[in-house]
C-alpha cells in the first residue's frame, strides 16, 4: 500500500486554521484523519491514557512556560522543589502527549490515508521566538522537534496583522506581525511549504489548501 501524506495546519490566531481543518476532510474525500496538537484540551482528538490523570494532578499546559516569581519574592527566586518537580514532570507530559499524537498520525499515513494535523510542534518554537525566550530554550525546542518526522506540507494561513486583529482581536498588530515572520521561517526546515492568503473567503482558502494537499498526494503515488 502507498503511503498516505501529512498535512500541518499553522497560522497566527485568528488566519482561521480551525474552519479550514474542519472542512478538510469533507473535501478531500476517502478517510482524512484529523489530530489536533495544540493544547485546549476541549479540541483534542487523541490523547494519551493518562491525560485525565495528568488533568487533575499535572499543572496546566499554559502555566508551563517560564512564569515571573510571586509577588515580594527576592529577585532569582527559584521555585520551591514541590513546584520545580511538578513542572517537569508537565513538560515531560506534555511531550510524550505529543509523540503520542504524532505517532497516531504518521501510523495512519503509513496505511495510505491523508492526516491533518492541526497545529504541530513547530508552534512551540514560533512561540519562544516571538516572546523573546531565553536562545538555550528555543534551540532545545527545535533540537525536540527535529526528533519527530515532519509533515509531508505544512500550510500556513497568512494575512496582515491587522486583518488578523479585527478578526479574532488577540494580541497586537506587531506579534501578528513577529508570529507571521515566524511562521513564514518554518519554510527552510520542511519538504513542502504552501502560504495561503486567508483574505480571500472561506471558499478559496479551502479550494486552494486542496490543491496544494493534492500535488504532494500526487508525489507520492
């Protein structure tokens, strides 16, 4: 059996990466398989067993990243070894959730079908970039996410900051603009990129996902 393709969804809050991969599979046809990456546990497709454990003990994903001591701590201030153990033990979660999720995805493309992954491990990097993380932390992200297989396209939806502004109303025009750049610098660390300008309607933007998903199904034939 030939194998299948996988697909990575990305884009800046508000490009509308949720609509597109939903409507994905009734377009493409066959038996498309969507797993979802990013964090909001109420989108989640696939998960490990443990997750509902990890829910109840583990700290939340988005407490994960680097946080500011407590009020009146002395600067430096590390946190206490209950919270230190408990952090790690999230990370290391949450990375194994994620190889989870990849390993459901690539087994599937491995029977022939197409996989959307909507969002990837891609936007950990993006992230530590656009908020200016420590160089040591985004160079440890990218050294973890090239341990996973990449997508066979990734597809970013793109459009001005201040269209992604009016639509969804987060952040500001100027990290619109960072997260953009930085989604556009994936481009040199993948087989196949396609930027798809999410100005357009719904429609288009769909039909020309299709077609960029098509030609990188037609490569694999």
């Amino acid at each position: 059996m030939a194998p299948g393709v996988s697909v990575a969804v990305l884009g800046p809050d508000g490009a509308g990466k949720t609509t597109l991969v939903s409507a994905l599979p009734g377009a493409l046809g066959g038996d498309a398989l969507v797993v979802y990456m990013g964090v909001n546990r109420d989108s989640r497709t696939h998960a490990l067993p443990t997750m509902r454990w990890a829910q109840r003990w583990v700290t939340p994903a988005a407490a994960v990243a680097p946080t500011t001591p407590a009020p009146g701590a002395p600067a430096g201030a590390q946190p206490r070894p209950p919270a230190r153990l408990r952090r790690i033990v999230t990370r290391v979660h949450l990375l194994l959730d994620q190889a989870y999720r990849v390993g459901v995805g690539m087994r599937a493309r491995r029977r022939g079908r197409t996989v959307i992954f909507d969002r990837y491990l891609y936007d950990a990097e993006v992230d530590a970039v656009v908020d200016g993380r420590d160089r040591r932390e985004q160079q440890i992200l990218r050294w973890i996410r090239r341990r996973f297989p990449a997508p066979d396209l990734v597809v970013v939806l793109d459009a001005p900051g201040h269209v992604l502004l009016a639509r969804k109303g987060e952040h500001d025009v100027e990290r619109l603009d960072r997260l953009r750049r930085a989604y556009a610098d994936i481009a040199a660390d993948v087989p196949a990129f396609a930027v798809i300008d999410v100005r357009q309607d719904a429609a288009a933007v769909l039909s020309d996902a299709v077609a960029a998903i098509e030609v990188r199904r037609g490569d694999h034939r």
